[in-house]
C-alpha cells in the first residue's frame, strides 16, 4: 500500500525514510496518538505515546487554558476534510498550533497509526522532531504503568478512601465524604425491599405493597412491564399484573431496589462525552449480567436476580463521585475523554487515588446491601479476583468486555481468552451469539432505560 497524499504531503522530505508495518507488529513504547483538544481561544492538538495517561488538568495549568477533548462531530469533520479516517501524529494535516509531550523526544523511533488496513508509519525519531521542531514541548502525559491502581485488596478500601481524602486540603470536600460513607441513608423503599429478600415468608402482596406505596416507583413498574420488550398480551394495569403476569416476583425485587437507590442521588450535569448514560449502562450490564448468569451450567449458576441487580447497579459509583467531588468529578470527565483508551479506575485512581468501584462497595456495604452485590461492584474490573462470591464479579467482568466489543461505550475493553468462558462452564460461541442478538434489541434497551428517566 502508497502512502495517502495528504500524509506524503505532511510528511514532506521525510516520505522517503518511513515504512509501513501491521500495527501489531509495532512496539508498544512507539506507537504515538494525536488528541484534538479546544477552548475558547481556539483549537490546540497534543501529541503523546499511545499508552500514557494524558493528564489533560496538567495541561491546562501549565498553558492556562481550559481545554477539553473535540466534540465528536468535530473531530469527524477534520478528518473528512484531509480525506482520512483516522488523523495519523502529523500537525500539518490542520495546521493547528501543536504541543508535543517531551518523553516523545526520548524515542529512538516512533509508528503513526494510519487507520488504513490497520497500518502505520513507522520512522526513526529524529526524522519526527524535524516534523514537529515548531511544536511546543511540554510535559504532561503519565506511563501507564507507573499508576497503581489496587484491584486485590477490599480490605484497604477504608484506607484508600481516606488517603484520597487527605489528598484534597479542602475540609469542605473531606467532611462530604466522610458524610456520605455513612449517610444519606438507605432509601426507605430499598430497606423494606432488603427486609422482604431476607424474609423467607415474603410473597407478591408484600412486594407490591411495597411498590404501590412508591407512586412514581410503581408507574415505572408497569411502564417497564407494559414496554414492547416483554410483548405482554394484553394491557397491564396495575402492579400486581405487571408482578404475576409478566416481570416476576425477583425483577421486579430488584428492579425497585435499583430505581430507589439510584434516585437517592442526583444525575450529574456533566458527564464525559461517548459514553452511554448511567441508566443505559445500567439496564445494559443488567440484562447482559443476567444472559451469562441463565445459561451458566445448572448447579453452578449465581443468583439470577443478584446478578441482574448487580448488574443494575454497577455503576453507582459513579453517582456518588459526581456528589462528593465534584470540582474533580469534571477533571475525571474531561480525562476519560482525552484517554478513552484506559479503564475508568485507572484515571480515577490516578486523579483521587480511589475508584468509582471502591467508594460504591464501601456504600453499599454500609447500607446492608448482599455481599454477593456489593463484592460484585469491588472487583468488577478484576477478572482475576477469586474470593467470596467471585462468580458475580467474573459476569459483570465479561459482560463490559461482550459490550464493548460491540459499540457500547462504556469504556475501555480487553481480550477475554477461553479459559476464562471455560471458568464459568460456558460456550463463547454461544455466548457471542446470544450478544450479538441482545445488541440488536438496542432499541429495547433504549426505551427501557428512558425509563428509568422519568
């Protein structure tokens, strides 16, 4: 394959010493990426090494600026107009002002993702510096493997949570969270629902008590029942029909619980553009948590419904974070925009010194919730954790990695090998199949999370 024109062009004298390798077949520490960054006093591109954090909140103080990542559509834009489907590391495609992060200098040679046929451009690093020599140098990208981000230890949450406090001088923020470990307390709905899950005499006209005492709950109960994704025959009309007749006495247990809980805090007006919603990721990890936890080998299936609730509130850390930081929850967002190519935790941990996953199991823990939910929450972004109850943390693991494959964005995704479908006693092929049709639903899952808007 030629070289595009436009990147001979940008390439100018220095064509004629690169080569084109498979991606694959470059090493990891020379592969660089190009962010398209913005602000009020105009367009900005930074150039960094793949793999390292972008610390996009170090940028802006050492330029005093406010940058934040591209709008999408932009980004979409500058592309079409070089003809390109991905902007390889050059400033010349736009002809923008251009930082260059100063450990790339230290390269002896460099690769520029071409985004066609999985290509790139491979040169010596000299010949790079003489491309970019206008470009200003700054510092402001971290090694991936230098953050450490503690996935292993539960039993530190405590300590990391408060060593993320005394990160922070402000005594306003420390007090907002020591506050929120321990309060707002458990919606009143969720207790009694928690009451009725551990009451071995429980039947359906406790429950729906329960909902129909919640008017807005039990709307959204037969909202849900009544949506076209469980084609109910004929109309429901109340709570006890949509219970009896259609969601069933455990969804529709977990289902309250996850819409109470998820009400006690506030939606937050930011949020990092390309991700799904909170509600979007939640009914999407909880009908995908409950897929693999159904076709698990009988005798070795979880709890259906604890791991469709873990699945339903997998996310609530990131609520919460929105309420106890947010000056850093905005830092945690622009972030996660200019590093799509890393797992939340690690920015989170990187930026506060704790996760999203450890602040919520802590919470949960203090409201009673079911150790299977809350070790389900602590270790989902750990698929090699084997403790108590590690089957829900392995499908809430496997299910990310399933979406992500498929275009739903919540984050960034790995490979899963077959040992770990074999783990849990399941067919990947059978799996894969049962995805690609659930993602196919995504309409369904649409409409059934704008419920839980309303």
């Amino acid at each position: 394959m030629e070289l595009p024109v436009v990147v001979r062009q940008a390439l100018g004298e220095s064509a004629a010493g690169v080569s084109l390798r498979d991606v694959s077949q470059a090493r990891g520490g020379e592969l660089l990426r190009m962010v398209l960054l913005t602000d009020d006093e105009g367009n900005l591109q930074a150039i960094c090494r793949e793999g390292d954090l972008l610390d996009i909140n170090a940028l802006n103080k050492q330029l005093g600026r406010d940058l934040r990542v591209m709008k999408r559509r932009e980004q979409v834009r500058v592309r079409e107009r070089s003809g390109l489907t991905e902007l390889p590391a050059l400033p010349s495609l736009t002809g923008w002002p251009t930082i260059v992060d100063v450990r790339v200098d230290e390269l002896a040679s460099v690769a520029l993702v071409l985004g066609e046929q999985n290509l790139c451009m491979v040169m010596p690093g000299d010949e790079f510096r003489g491309i970019t020599v206008a470009a200003d140098r700054h510092s402001f990208s971290v090694a991936r493997d230098t953050i450490a981000v503690n996935l292993n230890s539960p039993e530190k949450d405590r300590d990391q949570l408060h060593s993320a406090i005394r990160r922070f001088t402000s005594l306003h923020i420390q007090q907002r969270l020591e506050d929120t470990l321990e309060l707002p307390p458990l919606p009143e709905t969720a207790q009694r629902i928690i009451h009725l899950r551990v009451n071995p005499n429980a039947v359906m006209g406790d429950l729906v008590d329960v909902v129909e005492s919640d008017p807005s709950l039990a709307a959204q109960v037969v909202s849900w029942a009544s949506s076209s994704f469980y084609a109910a025959a004929g109309q429901v009309r109340s709570v006890h029909d949509a219970v009896s007749r259609i969601l069933g006495f455990d969804l529709v247990m977990n289902l309250a619980m996850g819409l109470s809980l998820g009400r006690a805090l506030k939606q937050p007006q930011d949020h990092p553009e390309g991700y799904v919603d909170y509600w979007q990721q939640a009914i999407w990890q909880a009908q995908s948590a409950g897929i693999l936890a159904s076709m698990m080998p009988r005798g070795e299936r979880p709890i259906f419904g604890l791991a469709y609730l873990g699945g339903l509130l997998h996310n609530f850390g990131y609520l919460v974070l929105a309420q106890v930081f947010p000056p850093h929850f905005k830092l945690v967002c622009r972030s996660l925009e200019a590093n799509p190519h890393l797992d939340s935790s690690m920015i989170e941990h990187f930026l506060l010194g704790v996760t999203r996953e450890q602040i919520a199991a802590e919470l949960m823990q203090n409201w009673g919730m079911p150790d299977e939910v809350c070790l389900a929450i602590r270790n989902q972004k750990n698929p090699g954790y084997d403790g108590p109850h590690a089957v829900y943390s392995k499908l809430l693991w496997l299910s990310r990695q399933l979406l992500t494959k498929r275009d739903v964005a919540l984050g960034a995704g790995e490979e899963v090998s077959d040992a770990f479908y074999e783990s849990l006693g399941l067919s990947r092929e059978k799996v894969e199949a049962q995805f690609d049709e659930l993602v196919e639903n995504k309409d369904s899952i649409m409409a059934m999370a704008g419920m839980m808007n309303q």
